[in-house]
C-alpha cells in the first residue's frame, strides 16, 4: 500500500475530504500541518517544493506530490474499488454532483465561511451575496437528497464526501442550522455520519487551528 502524507490545515474541507475517504477506505496517513494563516502556501519556497498551485491540500503518495481534491478522490476510488460507483450511470451521477460541487456550492461555502468565521471584518454586503447564491445551491441539494439517499442512489459515493465536507462543520462558522432550514441535508448528514469509520474534520485533522471571529461578525441564520 502507498505511504500517504497529507498537508492540510484542520479547517480545510477540502483537506478533510482526503482525510475522510483515505480513512474510509481502511488507509492511514501522515498528517503534515501548515500554517495556511500565516501565508506559508503564498511563499515562493512552498509553491516550489510542494504545490506550484499555492493550494492545500497536497496528498503525498509514495514521496509524489499530487494536487486538486476531486481527481483525488476519484483516483483515489478507483484505486480502491470504493465510492466510485457500479454502472456508467452512477459514474455519471458521481461526476454531475461532483463538478457541481465544485463549480457551485462548496466554492461559495468554503468561501462565505472563511469570511465569516475567520475574517476580524467581513463585508456584509458580499457576506449577503454569497448567502444568498448558497440558500440557492442549497435549496437544490435538499430536495435531492429527499428522495434520493445518496449523491448517485443508494450508495455513498465521493461526491457526497466532496459535497459534506464543508456543510459538516460546526454551524457557529457556517452560519446554518440545517436541521431548521434544510432537514434533507440534516439528514444526509447524519446518513454519512453513520458510515463505519468516519470522523468529523476537526477529529481526523490536527494542528493550531485559525482564530475563529463568527462571534462578533453576522448572527446565525436559523
């Protein structure tokens, strides 16, 4: 099996969706902090020595550095057997969902709770648009997974790990409570909480962790 070192900070998503599909399926790995706050990835030695890209995660396999989280975790399912679907059509669910994700809803999540919870000052004015473009996105994925367990059917799969990942953390930074505005996901949730193996982020991930300002910025939307 691959020697795996992840660089990651604890409160990256999409550095939790590796973690979380490496342990789900049954693999160990080096957890390599980085001191995001600090601007370390912005640094020419980083981007020369670990990700030209200047973005976190970085998945290291056997000593190669691999970047950008959703061909990972389809690598990763194909090498694994696991979370990649059976039939083209599921594949092709899988895909859907997932470039949604990345195009749409965890590109605004991921966003809107940085400048939320981890900004002293957040505009409000773009702190509006941004929820209002995610009440969309949403609104979308509740109805979804209301009548349909799973991203692609019946079955995990990673775009449902791509699409939780920033859904999942505690609502004091995303400024949602699911279980009152969009029970479906609350649901989903819990559905993927439920998996043998998994962890939450702040459980898989360790390290220093961002200074957390939500308590002075915008109230929580119920």
């Amino acid at each position: 099996m691959p020697a795996y070192r992840l660089h990651y900070f604890p409160e990256s998503g999409n550095s939790y969706k590796l973690a979380l599909m490496l342990t789900l399926c049954g693999q160990s790995f080096e957890p390599i902090w980085t001191d995001f706050a600090a601007g370390v990835t912005r640094t020419p030695e980083w981007r020369a020595t670990v990700n030209a890209m200047g973005e976190i995660p970085v998945l290291e396999a056997d000593g190669v550095k691999l970047t950008q989280t959703a061909p990972l975790l389809l690598q990763l399912a194909e090498q694994y057997g696991k979370f990649g679907g059976d039939t083209p059509a599921e594949k092709y669910e899988i895909l859907r969902w997932l470039f949604w994700d990345n195009h749409k809803l965890t590109g605004y999540m991921a966003t809107y709770r940085f400048m939320r919870s981890f900004t002293r000052k957040p505009n409000p004015q773009v702190l509006t648009h941004f929820r209002r473009r995610l009440d969309d996105f949403l609104g979308i994925l509740d109805q979804h997974v209301k009548v349909s367990a799973f991203a692609a059917g019946d079955q995990p799969s990673v775009a449902d790990f791509s699409m939780m990942a920033y859904l999942h953390f505690p609502a004091d930074e995303t400024g949602y409570d699911f279980a009152a505005t969009h029970p479906g996901i609350r649901a989903w949730l819990d559905r993927i909480a439920s998996l043998p193996g998994w962890r939450s982020a702040y459980d898989l991930l360790p390290g220093q962790r961002l200074t957390h300002y939500a308590k002075d910025g915008p109230p929580l939307h119920a």
